[in-house]
C-alpha cells in the first residue's frame, strides 16, 4: 500500500498483480484454457491470507489497477470469475481502475466475452480476429465493454497521463 501511495504521490497508476492464489509460476498455463495449474481454498483462506494483500492495495493504497492471474481458482479461470473480480474487487473493496488480464495469448470471442462480463477491462496478449461474434452481440457484452472502456479511461484521467506532468509538450 505505501508503494502505491509513493507511485500515485508522483501521479503513476500501479498494477496490483496477480489476483489471486497465482503463488507458482511453474506449470500454471500447462494445457491452455482445458487445463493449467487449478488451486483450490476455502472462502476463510482466500480472505484471510491470499486476498488480503489485495484488499490491504485497493483499501490503504487506493491502487488504481489490478492484473488477475492465470490459474484457476476451483474450476474457474481465475479471468472468468465474476465472483472474484467484480462482486469481491468492484462491489465490496470499491475498487473502481481497471482490470487487465495476465497474459493470454490469442483468445477467440467466447474467452473475451467471458472475461469483459467477469470484470476484466483490457486483455493482455495477441488478442483475435473475432469470426463468430454472436456471443459479443449482445446487451450484457455491450454494457460491459462499456464498462471496461470507462474504468481504462478513469484509471488513465487520474494519472499524470492526462495533466501533462513529465511529458514534453515540445515548448
């Protein structure tokens, strides 16, 4: 939290990075989007021990941004999870940046539709060339790029980005 008060005193957004239960780096992507590193903890846990430096960034740091992690979270992507990063970030800690996700690669519409609709506001990776975009047709997925599109713009208007602090203006 002093870290990304420290940052945020010189007008930096911070990335909190990666939320949560993303403890190893070896074999967590192992079998792509069928498989990959799955943990499981009970809600007590997850509160009290891997979520906490979370909710210590986003209540004591007033952290700006947030990158979700790779592994699953039960059966769960830790990126689908609406549980995790709308109702426990957005709705009950108040964070209101943006969410990126960890690096994914390509992903086909239906894995971008379920990540925008879980709360992640900007992909990390090749991204695709949707064929097939029935699934991002829709009122939900409209709303909620609408969303994304909001908390990016929030997250970046609060920064130095947008003051013209440290950027040659050429004057």
């Amino acid at each position: 939290a002093a870290e990304i008060l420290g940052a945020k005193s010189k007008g930096m957004y911070s990335y909190a990075k990666h939320m949560f239960l993303n403890d190893q780096e070896t074999n967590r992507d192992s079998g792509g989007t069928s498989g990959g590193l799955i943990t499981w903890a009970n809600e007590q846990a997850m509160r009290e021990i891997y979520a906490k430096p979370f909710e210590l960034a986003v209540k004591l740091g007033d952290v700006q941004a947030v990158m979700s992690s790779f592994n699953r979270i039960g059966t769960t992507l830790a990126q689908y999870s609406w549980a995790t990063l709308t109702g426990l970030l957005r709705e009950e800690w108040g964070f209101e940046g943006m969410v990126v996700t960890d690096w994914r690669g390509s992903c086909n519409e239906n894995e971008i539709n379920y990540m925008v609709r879980a709360g992640n506001d900007l992909l990390l990776g090749t991204g695709s060339n949707p064929t097939n975009t029935d699934a991002m047709n829709t009122p939900t997925h409209e709303r909620a790029v609408y969303n994304a599109a909001k908390n990016i713009l929030f997250t970046v208007c609060n920064s130095n980005a947008m003051n013209g602090v440290g950027f040659d203006w050429g004057s």
